[in-house]
C-alpha cells in the first residue's frame, strides 16, 4: 500500500494535523523515521514545525501498546489483554443497553479520522449499536460555515474553489482567520496574491500574525462580525457596488437582506464594534471594485452562538457583489481539522448519513440501509450535537456509556470542568487513542490504536481534494487499527452487517454508500488519487471529471439559485457586566495543535510553547497591578484558568484571549461559555465575560 517508488522505507503522505494536508514524505533512515515536505498544492513544499516534527510521535515513550482496564478493586488502569479489553466494552454495552435502551450508549468521534474511519463509526452507531447518539468534535470547528452553506448554496464544501485560486484574488477578506500561525504554507498562497498587486483585508479583534501582513485590519469589538458585515452590504447598496444582474439570475431572496441591512448605518457599526467608518468603506470599494474577489471565515466569525448567521451576513456580502461561482473569486471557509471536511461527509455528525444525506430523509435512509443490507426501518432517528450529548451523559434519560474516537473533550470541549464531571459520571467511557489523553485518563477501557503512519485511507482537506494516507510501516506490536477495533466489537455485538478492517474494502463501500449524495465519492478510487494528486467531490463516475470548482453555472438548490439569508445582530450570550468586566476569547498557537495531546509531546514544540498564557493589554494590565510573566487568574461563571500573563499591545483592552491548548489549570475551556448556535449546535468558544486578577 506504500506509495514509495518501491522503496519499502519511504511512503509519500499528509501531515497528521489540520485541514492543508500538507505533502510529506516519511523514510525510516537508521532507527527514526524522518519527514521531507514535498511538492503539493496545498503546501508548495512548505511544512509548519508541527509537520515538520510529526514523526517524533511514532516512537515517543508515552505511546499507549496495551489496552488499560480499570481495575473496580483500586481504581486503576491496568494493562489486559486485547480479547479481556474488547469483552469488558461489549459486556458493558450490553448491560447498558439491556437496562436503559439502545441510546444509552453513545458515540464520539473526531475530526481527524479518515474517511474510512468516520464511514464506520457512523455505521457503527447505527447498525451495531443501533443507538441514535453520535456526533464528533467537528461540530466545534466548523459547523457553523457548512450550516450557512448549505442554506446559501445547498452543498457544504469549505472551499468550493482550489486553494490556489487565493493567490489569483485581487481583494482577499479573510474574517477570524489566522493562517499564519495556523497554517502557515497557505501563506504562500497570499504572498503569490501580493506579488500581482492583491489587497488583503483581515478582520479579527488581535493583531495576529496574519493582520500584521495585512493591508486594512479591522479589529472589532469580538462578537460583532455580524453587524460588520451587514454594515458592509449596506455601503455596498448605498455605493452602487452590488452586481445587480447576477443577483437578478443566480439568487433569490436579497429584497428581504436589503431591508434587513438597511438598518445598518456604518456610524451605529463603528459605535458597536470599535471598527471606523473610513475603513469599513475602504473594506466594501475594495471588494466591490476588484476584478476577482474572495471573501473567507474561520474559527474566529464562526464560533459564537450567533456563528451561523454571521457566516451567513458574509455569505450574503458575497453573493451580493456576484462573487461565488465567477473565477478567482467567491466565499469559503478555512476548515481546521485534518478531515474535518471529510469528517463530516459520511455519517459521524448526528444529523447525516454517508454522502451528506439528512438522516431523516426516506430516500437517504432506503439508500444506504440498502448499501449496509439493514432494514431502513431499523436505522435510528437524528441525535443531538456534541455539546448537547456531552452534557447529557448521566442524566435522566441520557447515554450512561460512550466510546470516543480520536477525540479529548475534557480539553477541548466548552465548560470542560462541566463535561469533564458528565464524564466521570458514565457507566462505561472508553476511549481509543495512541496517547493517553486527559480524556483517556478517565476512561474504564483505553485501547491503544494506530497512528497515521501506520494505516492507509483517505482524509478530505479544506478544498474538498480526497488525499491518500500511505502506511510506512505496521502498527507496533500491540497495537491495532480503529477499524480492527470495530470489527472486533461489531462482532461481539452480533451486528447484523459486515465491518471490514481493511481501509480499501471500507473506502469501497463508501462510495457506493456515498452515490448519488452531495459529497459524491462514486467515481473516486485510491488509484485514481494517487495519479491526480487528489480528486475533488462530487465525483460521480470513475471515468468522468472531478469538480474543483462550483457553482460555475449552478448552485446546488432546487432551483439553481442561491438564497440569501436576512440575519440580524445579537449580542454575545454573556454579555460583561460589573462582576465579569472583561470580554474572554480563544484561540491557538503556531507550536500546538487542538488539545495538545500530540503536539505538547513533542520535544521541539513544547520548547517553542511550552505552557498556556493569558494576553492582556498593556494599558489593562498597568490598572489590574500585572506585569509579563506574572500569573493571573481569569474567572467567568463557569470556572477559572491560570496562567503567566503576556503583555501586549496587540489586544484590546476590553478583551483577554488564551489558547485552549493545555488541560490542567491553563484549560481556557474552563472559562467558556456552553451557549450554542442554534442550527450548528456550534458552542460559543470566541466570546464570554470574565474577570481577571493576579494570581
Ligand atoms: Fe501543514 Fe497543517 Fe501540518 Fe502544519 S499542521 S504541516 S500547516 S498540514
């Protein structure tokens, strides 16, 4: 399976981390195994640090290679054997289900699973648990672009163009978006758009590295992105910029969105967000008047209980100025995650089946019972999303069992001390891991799986391009695959379907599951990836064309058209008051990836970031008596971090931000706000109300 030039030491593949799938080649020289960047679209031979030291983890000390089971006599996990591991979860499962019903036992997944693993998680839940409970920490990434999307456009592709497009925009509007520190190689991309004479605009309430690069930066008050961006439109209208004969051929419904904005005098705006006047219209005439434009959003617009709608006010700016579907230009969004595009796709979300088919649709149902040879009456209904379940374990009524996959909730899940007592809470928790993460430590069962060097299949990165993963060696002695893992259980469970543990038979099935779906993988084979380098969704049939770029001459709506959505601002959920004074937000850093749980391993990157910190402006520091280094204590109504303060002028004064990347008593997720977008279920991680003291 090793793509290697037939050098069985080499294998070409992606990083392990987010959603650039960044090129690499990993060759084991001597006893270690090293990583070469190589030639890729995403990543033009660029790699970050964390690519670049990914490896380190293959060997590390702290790898998990025999299951644990907690002992019920002292509480501790002890090493067991595969075959005690594997009766211990399906005895439990059973008694579960047995006392409480089939969705007493839920699933979790994680945005970093291939394609093969998120098919058969999902099918698992609902054929060989039968329980409606999965969802995965993908809802915490994205969730909320892809809702927007899918109500604009009709389909969810984070890009629905090819990254390399970017560096073709005259006007690029990046809007909560950090790549820089995030995804650095995609910078390349926007250094090739300065080198033609582009404009960047960045909006985000830190001067990250990113603003710094950037042409104009907005720096609103956080949560107000909304009110930006409808104030945007409504200078857009008053300028005349607004491309009136595509909106009259490629959408409906921008009467309503024009009232809407009408309301939106730049003068209130800039009252509201901090952002002045002069530069929201030199935002608008530099988009309205490029020849191409693109506008995108991250993390930072999308994750408040508000995200979809903010997305949306982005989306509607877009359409408006007749930018998705023309070349060079459009709206996108910068997924995170590895998969967390191809997460999504095929069945680990509460809501959806393979091929981003709606669960409660009969003809998704009929169709993939039909692939699973399972009645469709017998596929559960739609679950909740992932903060929703969390916080409903071991309640009344809620799942007292849950298998997590490739995920650390007690890190990275809001109100983490919360979710983390819900956790403690359950009859059985087991987690798959390679690591033993805070989450894993809770855990009555640890099952040590593979890690991406060691296992093929396919991830879907942020342009919808499906990569191939190519094994360089064999797990470790000891260890097995997720999808041996649930061969193993589905069997124990007399599951009515077959769940195979060969990644290729599993991507088969895929897609004939995922045929005739938005995200259509019909027509891609492994082969085929690895002679195209990556082949874009939908591709229906093996012998036709892929699709890198959509909505050239349709979008994916009934009627071809796409709709605008009237959205309105709202305050953040927790608005600051006298006791909470100051606005929290989160964010990451360039030496850490999501939880940590890899990247705080490894020697190099924890040099570079060893600890978690809180910024605080200079100006708030001198009033609350802190100085650099000194550690503080940031507390909301949820709990409290703490950590060396870092001075800064690129903060507000109004806000404090800090990484989520680190458990412990620098958990910013701690702090956070369990308030969630009410179509995403997306927590609202990027604001809350806190107050901060020294320590
Ligand atoms: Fe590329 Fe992301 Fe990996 Fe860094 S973490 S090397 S940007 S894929």
């Amino acid at each position: 399976a090793t793509r290697s030039g037939g050098d069985p030491r080499q294998a070409e593949t992606h990083c392990p981390y987010c959603a650039l799938q960044c090129g690499m080649v990993l060759r084991e020289t001597g006893d270690r195994v090293e990583v070469l960047p190589r030639q890729f679209p995403t990543n033009r031979g660029g790699l970050c640090q964390k690519g670049w030291t990914a490896a380190e983890l293959l060997d590390h000390p702290d790898r998990l290679t025999t299951p644990l089971v907690r002992d019920p006599a002292t509480g501790e996990l002890r090493p067991a054997t595969w075959a005690a591991a594997l009766d211990r979860i399906a005895a439990g499962i059973r008694a579960v289900q047995t006392g409480h019903g089939r969705d007493a036992v839920a699933v979790f997944g994680g945005g970093g699973l291939t394609n093969e693993k998120a098919y058969a998680l999902g099918k698992f839940a609902r054929v060989a648990l039968r329980t409606r409970h999965i969802d995965y920490n993908g809802r915490w990434c994205m969730s909320s672009a892809a809702a927007a999307g899918i109500r604009a456009f009709g389909v969810d592709r984070g890009l629905p163009f090819p990254l390399a497009d970017l560096g073709r925009a005259e006007t690029l509007l990046l809007v909560g978006a950090n790549p820089a520190e995030t995804m650095p190689p995609l910078m390349r991309h926007l250094a090739d758009q300065r080198e033609r004479g582009g404009r960047l605009i960045v909006v985000d309430p830190r001067v990250t590295a990113t603003a710094r690069q950037a042409d104009l930066h907005l720096q609103p008050l956080p949560g107000t992105d909304l009110a930006v961006a409808n104030a945007l439109l409504h200078i857009a209208l008053t300028e005349g910029l607004i491309d009136k004969d595509y909106v009259a051929a490629r959408t409906t419904g921008f009467d309503e969105v024009r009232r809407t904005v009408a309301g939106y005098w730049p003068a209130e705006v800039e009252r509201l967000s901090g952002v002045p006047v002069a530069d929201l219209e030199a935002t608008v005439r530099a988009l309205g008047t490029a020849r191409s434009a693109i506008i995108l959003t991250a993390r930072g617009a999308e994750q408040h209980a508000k995200g979809v709608d903010t997305v949306s006010a982005f989306v509607n700016l877009a359409l408006a100025l007749g930018l998705p579907g023309r070349p060079g230009s459009g709206y996108g969004c910068l997924t995170g995650q590895g998969n967390g595009q191809g997460g999504r796709e095929h069945g680990q979300k509460a809501d959806q089946l393979p091929g981003y088919r709606k669960i409660d649709d009969p003809a998704a149902r009929e169709h993939v019972a039909g692939v699973w040879g399972v009645d469709p009456d017998d596929l559960p209904g739609p679950g909740v999303p992932a903060y929703q379940l969390l916080d409903s374990l071991g309640t009344p009524g809620g799942p007292r069992a849950m298998l997590v996959f490739g995920s650390n909730p007690v890190v990275s899940a809001p109100r983490a001390a919360h979710i983390e007592s819900r956790l403690r809470g359950l009859d059985l928790l087991v987690v798959a891991d390679f690591l033993l993460s805070e989450t894993a430590a809770l855990a009555d069962v640890v099952l040590p799986v593979a890690q991406w060097a060691e296992e093929d299949g396919t991830m879907t990165n942020l342009e919808g391009r499906v990569l191939r993963r190519h094994a360089l060696r064999e797990p470790p002695p000891g260890v097995r695959t997720d999808l041996a893992v649930l061969t193993e259980l589905a069997a124990r469970l007399d599951a009515p379907a077959s769940f195979p543990a060969d990644p290729a038979e599993v991507f088969t099935e895929l897609r004939r599951a995922s045929a005739g779906g938005v995200a259509d993988y019909a027509g891609v084979s492994w082969e085929r990836i690895d002679a195209d380098e990556g082949v874009f969704w939908p591709c229906p049939d093996p012998d036709g064309p892929d699709t890198p770029r959509l909505f050239a001459d349709s979008f994916a709506t009934p009627d071809g058209r796409a709709r605008f959505q009237p959205v309105t601002h709202r305050p953040a959920a927790e608005p600051v008051c006298a006791d909470y004074p100051l606005h929290f937000t989160t964010g990451r850093v360039l030496a850490q990836y999501q939880s940590g749980t890899q990247t705080r391993r490894v020697a190099a990157l924890r040099r570079a970031a060893p600890n978690g910190f809180v910024e605080l402006h200079p100006d708030l520091a001198d009033r609350l008596g802190v100085a650099e280094g000194d550690e503080v204590r940031v507390a909301s109504r949820r709990g409290e971090l703490r950590a060396p303060a870092r001075v800064t002028p690129t903060i507000r004064p109004d806000t404090v931000f800090a990484p989520f990347h680190w458990g412990g008593a620098a958990r910013a997720n701690s702090v956070t706000s369990d308030a969630t977008d009410p179509v995403s279920g997306m927590p609202e991680f990027k604001i809350c109300a806190v107050r901060v003291e020294k320590a």
